[in-house]
C-alpha cells in the first residue's frame, strides 16, 4: 500500500475548514500548523489574480526528514505514511530544516501553556483560562480530542517536533483524515497510490497533476490537480 492524497484545486473555495479541522482533530498549540496553505495575490486591479494552495506534510517516498534523524525518530510506515515516534525524538530540529515544505513544527515551550493563566480578563466579570480548565476536568486544554491519542501523543512535550500525520488514528479505523471530511466541497481524497482503481489513482489519471517542489528530489505524494478559482462553463 502506498497512501497518498489528491487535492481538487478548482474544488477548493480557500475557507481554511481544512486548516480548522486539523487543529481541533490534533490538538496542536497556538503556532504549529500541520495543516496550512500558501496564498498569493498578484497583478494590479482590476486584473488581478488570487491563488489559494492548501499544504500539509506531503508523506515523501524519499522523506528528507527521515533521512536526517539521527534517532530514527522520523520513519516510513508500511503504508507509506511519514510518521513520527516522540519517545525517540530529541529536539534536534534536523528533520524541520531539512523538510523543504516548512511543514514540521517545534515546540518551544508546553503545549496550550496558556490556559494556565489564572488572569480574569475582566475582574469578577469573566473566569480566567484556568478556571475553564479546571471545571471542564481538562488536563491542558479544555477542547482537547483524546482519540488522537491511539497512535500519537494526545499532546506533544516541549522541545520535540511534531507534524501531520494523515490522521493515521482515524485511518486504522477506517475513517478519512478530519482534513478531508470537513472540506464542504470534497476537495480531498485519500487512497492508495499503488491500487489502480483507487480513486486517487482514477483522479491522477483524468487530470495533469502538479506536486510542490519537486526539484526537491523527496517524490511527495500529495498531488494537486486543476486550479483554484477556475470555472468550466
């Protein structure tokens, strides 16, 4: 199995549902983004030009971040996912500069440290951060997702990297990554590479693709086609 995405770019309306659904899914703090997008406006009105491109770890077959680690901590899965082990990671940041996406993140300080301000913005009239988290029962954020914890850290510690995982825990129960479910105009998909009636496989057909950086010689297995803002009448 050789798991990988395709991106409808003329599908895509750029609302960030995508960017949403992945920190809520993930649990990732203020400043790490595993979900994202390049955006770009250009020309001079009235002719201009707007392009929107959502990013995420592109689950290289030939994974610069893999090849740098020095604790094997970055590993290919057997299904072809790039996937982290935090146990073995030592916050080397090897893994994020060698990514040339700009996709892996580093925690610099605790995760959700914020909802330990006991500050109430208005004395008396509002509860403070740490109120929340202490009726809710949470242990660092109020909205934390606990599935993510099947295969991952709930959370990850401070000084170790972190970075998408293709929602691995949803996909071993047989569900879509929390990315492409939320996208209300179904501009993910998710499947095997190597399977030739796969959906992916049967959109990578019909339609020219594009991968970003591919003079990075790391093979990235998300796949864009069409383009964004274009209509077909």
């Amino acid at each position: 199995m050789k798991l990988g995405m395709v991106i409808n770019l003329q599908k895509c309306v750029g609302c960030g549902g995508c960017d949403l659904a992945c920190k809520t899914e993930n649990n990732t703090p203020d400043g790490i983004r595993w979900s994202h997008h390049i955006s770009k406006t250009e020309g001079r009105f009235p002719d201009v030009s707007y392009s929107y491109i959502p990013t995420l770890c592109n689950h290289c077959e030939n994974a610069a971040c893999v090849e740098v680690c020095p604790e094997d901590a970055m590993y290919k899965a057997d299904n072809g996912l790039t996937l982290h082990n935090i146990d073995k990671c030592i916050g080397c940041r090897r893994c994020e500069r060698a990514c040339p996406y700009g996709v892996i993140g580093f925690n610099k300080q605790a995760p959700h440290r914020s909802w330990q301000d006991d500050h109430q913005l208005v004395a008396g009239g509002t509860v403070s951060p740490k109120e929340v988290l202490v009726t809710t029962g949470a242990k660092r954020s109020p909205h934390e997702n606990p599935e993510r914890g099947d295969t991952y850290p709930v959370s990850r510690p401070v000084k170790t990297v972190e970075k998408c995982t293709l929602c691995d825990h949803r996909l071993a129960q047989g569900l879509n990554p929390a990315c492409v479910d939320a996208c209300p105009a179904g501009a993910r998909v998710v499947g095997d590479l190597s399977d030739p009636d796969s959906e992916v496989s049967r959109l990578l057909k019909m339609h020219h693709s594009m991968q970003l950086k591919p003079e990075a010689g790391t093979k990235p297995r998300v796949y864009y086609i069409r383009s964004f803002g274009v209509r077909q009448i």
